[in-house]
C-alpha cells in the first residue's frame, strides 16, 4: 500500500493538471515500511523530454542526483515517482514499464482529462532485478493532514 497525506496527494494531482498536454512528473520521498511505502513528501521534477513530452517523461540525471541528497539530509528514501497521462489511462504503458529500474518503489500515475485530473492509481515494482521485475497494483491510502483532523 502506498500511504500519501491528502496534501501531497492533491499536490501531484494539481501539478498533472498545471503542465497538460504534457507530462508532469515528480519524486516520492518517504520510509518503506511493512505495509507499504510511506511518503512524507513529494518533490516536482522537470520534465526533460523536448520530443514527446505529451506522452514520456525524463528526469534529469542532475535533478535526481539532488532529490537523492535531498532526501539523506532529511533522512528518507526515494519511494516512488510519479507522472500524469494527459488524456490516456491511469495505467503503465510499455514504455513506463522499460524505464522503471528501481525495486520496490511505487509508481503513481494520474490520468489528466482535458485538463483536469482524474483517477491516479499506484503500482508497484516488484522482483529482484531486470529478469523479473513487474508492476502489481497497489492501493492508495490518502491519510488526512495534521490541519485536517
């Protein structure tokens, strides 16, 4: 399961939304923990791809070499990554599934319709290296902010 704060939730939705028709995409971090991986926040990402950024996504190498210091000195983990599919599904395509490497961590994807976000879903990495990774669905867990309860 992966546990985000509604706040953080909201904010990778919104940002789908800012950059339609193309895609927004971002950093998780958090603490994996026995049930699940637990974001404790999320950093925006540029998207780098100048040839197809309505359909792909990159992240810097530089920029996730920053997220990463980033997250020691606040003594979490990257736990996922996120992006938007302006006007597709919710779902990891092909080219999603290629160019994940990192075991373990979640993989949100939120479906931005006209502009708008509409279902974000989570999958989850899974194996012990390239041969048999896969994606397996994961439930979202949105908890409610400090400010909320």
């Amino acid at each position: 399961m992966l546990h985000l704060s509604h706040a953080d939730y909201a904010a990778l939705r919104a940002h789908g939304e800012e950059t339609y028709p193309h895609e927004c995409c971002g950093v998780l971090l958090g603490k994996a923990s026995p049930d699940g991986n637990r974001v404790r926040q999320i950093v925006r990402a540029g998207n780098t791809r100048t040839d197809s950024a309505h359909n792909r996504y990159n992240i810097a190498p530089e920029e996730l070499i920053r997220t990463q210091r980033q997250a020691r000195t606040l003594g979490l983990d990257i736990v996922g990554f996120y992006h938007s599919h302006p006007d597709c599904p919710a779902q990891w395509s092909q080219t999603d599934y290629n160019e994940a490497h990192w075991l373990g961590c979640s993989y949100v994807i939120t479906r931005v319709d006209q502009g708008k976000a509409a279902i974000t879903n989570s999958f989850l990495l899974t194996g012990t290296g390239e041969e048999d990774k896969a994606f397996r669905d994961e439930p979202i867990e949105i908890e409610l902010d400090s400010t909320e309860s």
